[in-house]
C-alpha cells in the first residue's frame, strides 16, 4: 500500500500499474491537495494532463496504456492496433496509442498537448457507439475484439490487407466469423461491407490467408470450379498412423491444391513439401501447387490447369470464363 493516502486509493494504483486520474481521485478519499503535495514532493509526477504516475521510474507499457485510457476520461476505451496488441493480434506495438471516446464527450484533443516523454502520443477516435464497442471486463478498457477487427480493416489500403486482420482474429480464435457479421450489420457506414460479409462464411469454411482467400475467389468462384474442402485432414492408416492437412482438397477427384505465399523456400519447408507431396500419392492424390504469383497474376491459368485435371479424374462438368478477358479456354 501507497503510504500516506486511503487504501481504496492504493488498491485502485496497484490495479491500474501504478495510474491514476485526477477525476478518479473524489472516489476514493483523495484530495486534490494530497495530489499536489506529492507532485511537488516528487514523488508522483504527471504523465499526461491530469493522470499521474505514482513512482518515478520508467512508466512500463501497461503503464502508458493504462494512463493514456485514463487521459481520455470515464468510459475511454483503448482501440484499433493499440487494443489489437492487448488481445494478441499483433505482436507489433505503435509509437502512438489509440483509444475512442464516446462522440457526445467533450475533450480536447490530447495529440498536441504536453506530455511527459515517456507518455506516447495520443491518436484520438470518435464514436456514437462506446457503450456498444467497449468490452465490459477487460483491463484496461478497450473495444471488444470484433470491433476492433473491424475497425483496422476500415484503416487497410486494400482489401486484401483488411482481409488479413478478418483472418488472423479468427484464425487466432481470438473472435468467430459470426461476432464480426454482427459488428458490421450494427454498424451504419462500413467500408467493403459487401466484400466482408462475403469472405466471413469462407473464414469460417477453413480460408485463413489472403492467398487462400484470392485462391476462391479469383481462381474457383470466378471460373465455376467445383467447391474444395479447406483445410482438409487426410489420415493414413497403415503402416504407421499419421495425419497430414491439404489448403484445399477436391475430394470425390482425388485432387489436392497447394498454395505456397512465400517467395522462397527454406530447405526445410521444401523437404517437408516433398514429404506432404508424397503422403498424398501413397492415397492416390494428385497435388497442384501454386504460388502467390500465380493465383494473384494468372488466376485464369490455374484454373485452367485445375480444370484439366479435375476433368481426367472424373469431373464432368466444364469451368466458366471469368470476364471478357479470361484467357480459359470458352
């Protein structure tokens, strides 16, 4: 325990890693001149306007974190890539950190303000949604997982890149397909929402990469290929037991397809291709291979090498040309 202050006001540092606002301060018995007097004292300092640190060290990062949600006022919720780090889906950490504020809240902007240089600067959001965004229990606060999905996807440049963030979280199974359905149909204004709530069932199918992800729709949807199972299982039962998994597995043609997004092999990853390559034969499965540039640059191509052998191992039906400029045969 803090000495010299009320022990509620300790318990509540000790939670927040050693943080507290001056508006938390009337809540649990402390004054604003015992705030002062240890300011002056050295032995709080500020770390952004009205929020204090209650040591003189280096501040950690749940720390800032903590202080910087706090800056922002009662129901403040750390967002975007700040609230990604908190809840594993990056393991990348901004200079800045994000947190939204209710759009109806007054407060002036904290990015230009003073600060103590070991408190990052402020990126501030808006919304007219906080209740609904922000997690009820986590600490400290932040927007829910699937909003904060949601929310990096609107900050992509592409959709490809937005497409990755749909995929890490529930790849991580940090959030289900269905919460992000749900976050984007409460939502009035979404960017690519016809294009997210279309990959959301295919996420949820087994697609878990942007390759996989342009794999169906550029190269099977688009050319009216039959539908493979993602992420399929394949056991071999004798002579050892042992179990291997295909990106997508055509199975009543005994057809596998491969995607590899790396631009080079390591030796191991190219030895351990060879290995998945050859448990496949000894069940009788053909396995294609493709490679980032191929899916992305010769959709048409693949599909046409898909077709063909399809065709030889059964498939009677006939794939479809994508567009005007299709180069698959019509």
């Amino acid at each position: 325990m803090l000495t010299g202050i009320p022990q509620e006001c300790s318990a509540l540092v000790e939670f927040q890693h050693g943080v507290i606002a001056r508006w938390q301060a009337p809540r649990v018995g402390l004054r604003p001149a015992a705030i002062d007097g240890l300011l002056r004292s050295g032995r709080w300092r500020q770390l952004y306007r009205g929020v204090y640190a209650a040591y003189t060290g280096r501040p950690p990062r749940d720390a800032q974190l903590w202080a910087a949600a706090l800056r922002c006022g009662p129901g403040a919720a750390l967002s975007h890539h700040t609230a990604a780090e908190l809840d594993g889906l990056t393991d990348r950490r901004q200079e800045v950190i994000h947190v939204t504020v209710g759009r109806d809240r007054r407060i002036r902007n904290p990015a230009g303000e003073r600060r103590h240089e070991l408190a990052p600067r402020i990126v501030l959001h808006r919304t007219d949604r906080i209740d609904a965004i922000r997690h009820p229990a986590k600490a400290p606060p932040r927007t829910r997982v699937a909003e904060t999905v949601l929310d990096l996807t609107q900050l992509s440049l592409t959709f490809d890149e937005a497409f990755s963030w749909l995929s890490r979280g529930c790849g991580r199974r940090l959030v289900t397909p269905q919460l992000i359905r749900t976050a984007v149909t409460t939502r009035r204004r979404v960017r690519w929402r016809d294009e997210i709530l279309a990959a959301l069932p295919l996420i949820a199918d087994g697609v878990h990469s942007n390759l996989e992800f342009r794999y169906v729709s550029d190269v099977e949807k688009a050319h009216s290929l039959p539908v493979a199972t993602r992420q399929a299982r394949l056991v071999q039962e004798t002579p050892f037991p042992r179990s291997r998994y295909l990106d997508n597995l055509y199975e009543p043609f005994g057809v596998g397809v491969e995607l590899d997004g790396s631009a080079a092999h390591l030796v191991e990853d190219r030895w351990q291709d060879i290995h998945r390559d050859n448990f496949c034969a000894r069940l009788g499965l053909i396995i294609l291979r493709f490679s980032w540039a191929d899916v992305t640059r010769g959709a048409c191509a693949v599909a046409a090498d898909v077709s063909v052998v399809l065709a030889q191992r059964g498939w009677t039906g006939r794939p479809s040309q994508c567009g005007p400029r299709c180069t698959l045969p019509d």
